[in-house]
C-alpha cells in the first residue's frame, strides 16, 4: 500500500509532513481526518492528533517521529546532511521551534483563532516566553540563507509551517510583526515560497479554509 497522511490542510504539522512528502517525491495519499476522540480514531493516533501516518506497517503519530521515518525510508533526497554533528543541530533547531516558541504560542490559540479568550497576565507570560524563544532560535540558527547553512533542511519546512500561526498570534494579540521584525525569517520564508512543494501545501491550506 502507499503511504496515507491522515489530517487537515489547516493543521501546520500536517503541512509539514506533506510537504516533505512532495520534496522526497514519495507517493501519498491524503485521508481527511479532524482531531477526534472516536475509538476508531485513537486506534490509529492514540491522541486523537493529526496528523497520522499510515503505512504497511501500521500508524506512526509524532511530526518528527515521522520526518525521522521518511528519512530512513532513503526515497529520494535527505534532507539532512551526512555529518553527525550538523544532523544533531537541525533536530535542536527543530526542538527549539517547537517547544519554546510554537509550544507557548498555543496558549493563545483559542483566542485568536476559535474566539476563546486569555487573560493579560496569560498574554503578558506567552509574550516573554516568546521573545526568549526567539532570541534562542536566532542564536543556534545560521540563516545562511537556511536555517542551519547552506543546505536545506527539514528544519526550513518545520519551522514554516509550525511558526506560521505563531506569526499570526503575534500580530493580532500584540501587533508585533515577526517577519518584519527579524528580517532573516522574511527572507528564508521568501525563499522557501519558491519551491513548488510549498506552493502546493499553500494552495491547498487556503483552498481548504
């Protein structure tokens, strides 16, 4: 069987595991799935997250457990290089997006895209914990032009699409322009809007909403 992504093009890391999908050339097929609590769904992600990748083996949940087995699949171009050590720091880059600025970014989703609402002492605590996460990143990252130098990564479409709702977080709570802000991010997400890959996720994300 082909591998199938369960999950939404609204979900940032379902767009991350498509758009490597498309990079690596790796058949797929798409299965549309909203996080669920349903039995039948927590059989195959027992979190009832998506994404959800589905192969002849089973299920695997997990944006970087899957990045990981796409990879060891060796279908198509690594997106890692061969040296242990710059291998180590793309997963940190990617540690780092994930649990000190998308992580606390979440906390104020429900009120930027679900109409929930947040205390200003919520939004006072995510606001400092983002800056830290931002100061963090931008000291471990090159930027030369990608993320960890001069080769592409998985850790360029990671953070494009993990950091894209926490841009939008920014914006709407403290209008605080990100992108703008730190222009080596603009740049890289101008570069990395060329590939067709991006070009595809992006079109069917906003098709989809």
């Amino acid at each position: 069987m082909s591998i199938k992504l369960h999950g939404m093009p609204l979900s940032n890391y379902y767009n991350v595991i498509k758009v490597v999908l498309l990079e690596k050339g790796i058949g797929f097929e798409e299965v549309s799935q909203k996080p669920s609590q349903e039995e039948e769904y927590l059989k195959k992600s027992p979190m009832g997250k998506v994404p959800c990748l589905e192969t002849a083996e089973g299920f695997l949940t997990e944006t970087s457990v899957m990045l990981e087995y796409l990879d060891e699949l060796a279908q198509g171009p690594s997106l890692y290089p061969s040296d242990p050590f710059l291998r180590a720091k793309i997963r940190e880059i990617i540690r780092y997006t994930e649990l000190y600025i998308e992580l606390p970014a979440r906390r104020l989703y429900g009120e930027v895209f679900f109409n929930g609402s947040a205390t200003d002492e919520v939004k006072a605590e995510v606001k400092s914990n983002l800056e830290k996460g931002f100061r963090a990143l931008l000291r471990i990252a090159k930027f030369d032009p990608y993320l960890a130098g001069h080769q592409i990564s998985y850790a360029d479409f990671y953070a494009l699409f993990a950091l894209s709702p926490v841009t939008i977080v920014c914006k709407k709570t403290w209008n605080w322009d990100v992108r703008n802000e730190i222009p080596k991010m603009k740049t890289l997400i101008e570069l990395l809007g060329e590939r067709d890959s991006v070009q595809k996720v992006q079109a069917d994300q906003g098709s989809d909403s």
